[in-house]
C-alpha cells in the first residue's frame, strides 16, 4: 500500500468521525445514556419483576449488587419473595446526569403494605447497583401512617415555575441546609432556606407545615420548629431531579435519634423540594437501625 494511498484512507476516516459527530447535539456523545423516560421505565420494569418475583426478567450488569435494609443479599431475596402488588403511592427521582432512578413506593406483601425506598444505579441500559430500604410498621418506623400515602404529592411532582428553576449546585447546597440545621438543633441558627409554608411527611405523618400533627401549633413554621440536636448526623445525595427539583437525601441521623427498647438510630431516604432558593417541601421514609449501622454503600 502506498502511503499516498495510506493517507487518504486516515482523512476519509476523519472526514467520516466529525460527520457523525455533527449528526449530535453540541457536547452529547452518540451513546447519550438513559433519559427520564428510560429512568422511569428501570424503574417500572424492576417493580414488575419484584412483584413477580422474577428478576431474570431485568436487565443486569453481571456485577449487580443488592442491598436490602443495608445488608447484601441475591437479588431476588427479601421483599421479592413477598411483594405482590403495588399501592397507589409512588414519588419517582429521575437524576439523568448521574444514572439514577430512585423512588419512594408503597407496595403489598403479605397482604399489608409496605414502604419502599429504592434506588438504582443505570450503567449501559444495566442495573449496575440496586440499594432498597424497606419499612413494615411502627417498630420498624417510629410510626406507619401508610394509609395517608394514597398518591403523591401535587407539589413534589408540580414543575418549578418559570425564572425559579434552580443549578444542580443549588438544589444541592439549599437541599443540604436541612441536615446542617439537625446538626446544630435549630433551622433558624443554620439559616436553612424554608419557605413559609414547608411542610415536612415522614412515613406519611404530617410532623411540620399547615396542618401538622406534631405538637400544633407550634409545628406549623417549619422553620422555627423545635427540632433535636444530632450532631452526629451524616447524609449522602442519592438523587438530583433537576427537571423538578427534587433532591433525595439518605440521612443517617446518629445517636441523638435513639427510640425503641433497643435504641436503634434512624435512617432516612428523604426528599426535598427546590425552587426560588428555598425547600417548599421535605417527604421521607425512615427506619430504625441498630445504632452505626452502616448504609452497606
């Protein structure tokens, strides 16, 4: 082969990789990954399997993990081998920059209804990490009001309106404001950016915002609530729903959340809605573990 020939070939291969490159959105790669309906539908497809308690009919990484409760298991184990049904409730966190399709669910297992706190990790159209947190009852939960979660919020699946939409940096550092305010006991002193009218669920009880149940009505001004000292409370970003503005936290709130006769510590997958720099809503489910448990990721 002559190199004039040679050459010729390497510009119509060149020529050929920046027309493809053209035939893309400016800074998309042609394998642009899973988009909200892609996220949405692992979501559906895993949901589907569970209840069929069948998970060869999902698409898996041949290096998936699972975790349940913190602890690793086979897919296939735990809930799966219960859950039969869906209930109405389900609040979807679609993170498309980070791969990420995360839930809060209630779902029927032996015939009662359950909590379900979800999240996978999507890698190559693979379920590449699958991390559950289930809640049963009060024991589990410090209270159950499952009977309030009979369909998601208006709120958390309302868009953010025009000229409020809010950076993935801000969502996250005015999510976070919430922990920081636990940390030192007090929204107000930590300057946690609520809106007058934040309301706060947890395992479906109304505990802060208009019509609150915790010691009314003092528990109405989310802000100004009296709330513990956890000083020893941690959090990671699960999910960053920019589109609507919603960021899930896991929070493991430490020693100063002790309940229970065996003193567990509470663990929380709770999300925050962001817009027009302040948190106009916070829902979580949360579970007792044994204290410094860790989350298993």
């Amino acid at each position: 082969m002559t190199t004039t020939t040679t050459g010729l070939r390497v510009l119509a291969c060149a020529a050929l990789a920046l027309l493809a490159a053209c035939a893309s959105p400016a800074g998309v790669r042609r394998d642009a990954g899973c988009d909200r309906a892609c996220l949405k539908g692992q979501i559906d497809h895993y949901l589907a399997a569970m209840t069929a308690h069948d998970p060869r009919r999902l698409r898996l990484d041949p290096k998936v993990r699972f975790t349940e409760d913190t602890a690793q298991m086979p897919l296939g184990q735990g809930l799966w081998q219960t859950a039969t049904a869906l209930r109405g409730f389900r609040q979807d966190y679609l993170d498309v920059r980070a791969g990420v399709a995360a839930s809060h669910v209630v779902v029927e297992a032996g015939g009662k209804r359950v909590m379900l706190a979800l999240r996978l990790k999507v890698e190559h159209g693979r379920l590449r990490e699958i991390e559950t947190m289930t809640v049963h009852d009060a024991h589990e939960g410090m209270f159950f009001e499952v009977d309030s979660l009979k369909a998601a919020s208006p709120e958390m699946a309302k868009v953010p309106p025009d000229g409020q939409r809010e950076t993935r940096e801000s969502l996250i550092r005015i999510a976070t404001g919430y922990p920081a305010g636990l940390k030192i006991g007090s929204f107000l002193k930590a300057d946690t950016q609520l809106a007058a009218d934040a309301y706060r669920f947890e395992n479906g009880r109304r505990m802060a915002g208009p019509g609150c149940s915790f010691q009314p009505p003092s528990c109405e001004n989310m802000k100004a609530q009296r709330i513990p000292t956890l000083s020893g409370i941690t959090y990671r970003v699960v999910a960053v729903d920019e589109e609507l503005g919603l960021v899930l936290l896991r929070l493991d709130f430490g020693p100063g959340s002790l309940f229970g006769p065996d003193d567990r510590w509470l663990h929380a997958w709770e999300a925050f809605k962001v817009y027009g720099g302040q948190i106009h809503a916070a829902e979580a489910f949360m579970r007792g573990m044994p204290a410094h448990t860790p989350s298993g990721w």
